[in-house]
C-alpha cells in the first residue's frame, strides 16, 4: 500500500470518511488500538490488505493520548455508526469488563495484542505474552551472560500484555518455573543468583517520561547492566538515554517490537535484539475472523468456527543482528517502504 492509501485510512479513522459510502453488503469492521505508534502503522497495513482480499470495510482508529477513556469513546462512537464487528487491543481490561460487554452485546468483539479473558470477547488474537517475556528475557541472559542488574521500562502495568510481558521477563531472568499467573509487585525486590531486577519504571506513554526514566536509572546506578524496554516506542529512547550517558557498550540493551530505530540499533550493534510481534498479521488476521464470524448463522456457529481456548496464536520471534537484515528487508516489502 502507498502513503496515500495509507493516509486515506487514517482518515477513516479519524471519522471523516462515512462508513455508509461503501457498498452496505460488506462488513463493516473496525480495528481499535491502544495508542499511536510505528507498531500500529504496520498493522493499519495488514488491515488494509484484508480490505482488498476479503472484500470487507474497515477503520483503524488509534486513541491519540493513550488513554482508556479514549477508548470508550472511540467503542461507543463506532456503535453508534453501525460498525457490526470490532478487534480491540483492550487499555485496562480488569476495569472495562462491563463496557465490552456492552460492545459485545451489539457487535461481533474480539481482542488483538492484549486480551481481556474476563469479558465476553469471542477470541483472542496475537501472542501468549507470558512466554514472548520469556523470550524476551532470553535475549537479555545473552546479552548479559555473567548477569548483572537490569531496568524495565513499560507502557503501565494495567494492561495484560504489559503484565505478562514484564512477569515473562523476570521469571526468565529468575530461573522461575512457568506461571503466567504469578505477578511481581512493581516496587518488589527481585533477586536471583545472577540477576537483579533493579527497577520497573511505568511511562504512561509518555515518551519523555520514558526516557527520562532511564536516564535517571543510569545516573543513580553505576552497574546497571541492562535495560529493557517492553513497548514498541521505548528501546529506542533506550538507546537515547544510553548513548547521552556515554555507556554505549556498556550497558546491554533488549527491546520488543519493530520500531526502526530498535532494528537500526541492532543492526549497529547498539541493542542486543529484539522480540518482534506480526502486527501486520494481527490487522489482517483480526480482520478476516471478525468478517467469517459475522457470516455465520448464529451464536453456537460462530462457536464452532474458534479455537476451544480462544486463543489464535500468532508466534513471536527473537530478532538479533543474525536475522534482522532479512526480517527488516520483509517488513519493507508489506508495508511498502524502500
């Protein structure tokens, strides 16, 4: 898709475009995300192609300031415009249970990159984030194989992506059996035999905020030796903070997600590596099942068509100087860039 294709869905996005001037006989389909960011683009290119190859209507609609009561706008204006199936990346599951309730009561609900297994979405779509932590915290033991103190850096911790990933990563670090059900306090103290978990910082989305967190995290501790960014915007300000405290080198860097700046810096030899989502597929994937479910009869069809976990894996992969060449020369052929 070009620039301006991509750009005539942001407009739909943002409402100017009618849901009512496409032909009335293709779904009309929405595609929710929980803030603005390059992850974000690459899926609003997914949904695009699934637009083309399953002759659907759809709109990306991103909360510009990240924000759970965006959301809700963002959902009840959707309802109010007729949109029959929606895919949201929840903002604070544990507290929006009875509003996608009510979303799932008058359209066809299902959850992408972040679940909220409480509500009555139909399925999940994307990554066990628990094990994608895990993975996650693989990168860091080779990165920082003698161990060593080590900084995250994510969104909040209100969000079940954000939970799971950041758990994943100290159960690694930890040597812990695997529990996607336990969770660490955020002001807890976490000690293994070679790995500390200094500290978690919450940004807010904020990336200012982000990177004047670790900023601050370097100049406290001297021996820090690894900082890790769970967020597709963080590992970059990483880098930043890292760079301007004159530690390149010294101080290990592991990131999640594809932001350009993350690959660059891998490819550099700046960041360690990378686990990377497909949130291309994730805008395409969520977008036929939303399209095949409303298709069906009834309740117990729609059933029938999903996995009996709810769950539609789409595999993480570990991205390191090894493979990012390749990874990123693919992700510029999806989305068009050269």
């Amino acid at each position: 898709m070009n620039r301006s294709m991509l750009s005539a869905l942001f407009v739909a996005s943002l409402g100017c475009t009618s849901l009512a001037q496409e032909a009335p006989k293709k779904p009309r389909l929405a595609f929710v995300t929980n803030c603005v960011a390059e992850f974000w683009t690459v899926a609003a290119f997914g949904v695009e192609a699934a637009q083309k190859e399953f002759a659907l209507q759809a709109v990306v609609r991103m909360p510009a300031n990240g924000t759970a009561e965006e959301q809700k706008r963002i959902l009840e204006d959707l309802l109010a415009k007729g949109v029959q199936g929606i895919a949201l990346s929840p903002k604070d599951p544990e507290n929006m249970t009875a509003l996608l309730d009510k979303v799932a009561s008058r359209a066809v609900l299902i959850t992408h990159d972040s679940d909220a297994p409480k509500s009555k979405r139909l399925c999940y779509v994307g990554m066990d984030n628990y094990d994608a932590g895990r993975a996650c915290g693989a990168l860091v033991k080779q990165a920082l194989p003698n161990g060593g103190p080590v900084v995250i850096v994510v969104g909040n911790l209100d969000q079940d992506n954000a939970r799971r990933r950041r758990q994943g990563v100290i159960d690694e670090l930890l040597d812990r059996p695997r529990d996607p059900t336990r969770f660490d306090k955020q002001d807890a103290v976490l000690k293994g035999g070679k790995y500390e978990i200094r500290a978690t910082f919450t940004d807010q989305f904020d990336r200012q905020k982000a990177k004047a967190a670790a900023q601050d995290a370097l100049a406290r501790w001297q021996d820090v030796a690894g900082m890790v960014g769970l967020f597709e915007y963080e590992p970059p300000l990483l880098l930043e903070a890292v760079k301007s405290a004159d530690k390149l080198g010294k101080v290990a860097i592991v990131g999640f997600d594809e932001n350009e700046a993350t690959l660059q810096g891998i490819v550099d030899g700046h960041i360690h590596g990378t686990l990377v989502q497909n949130p291309y597929e994730y805008g395409r994937k969520s977008m036929e099942l939303l399209a095949r479910l409303l298709q069906a009869p009834d309740a117990a069809a729609q059933k029938a068509m999903l996995p009996k976990d709810g769950f539609i894996d789409i595999p993480a992969r570990s991205i390191t100087k090894d493979n990012v060449r390749a990874f990123w020369d693919d992700l510029k052929q999806k989305t068009g860039k050269k």
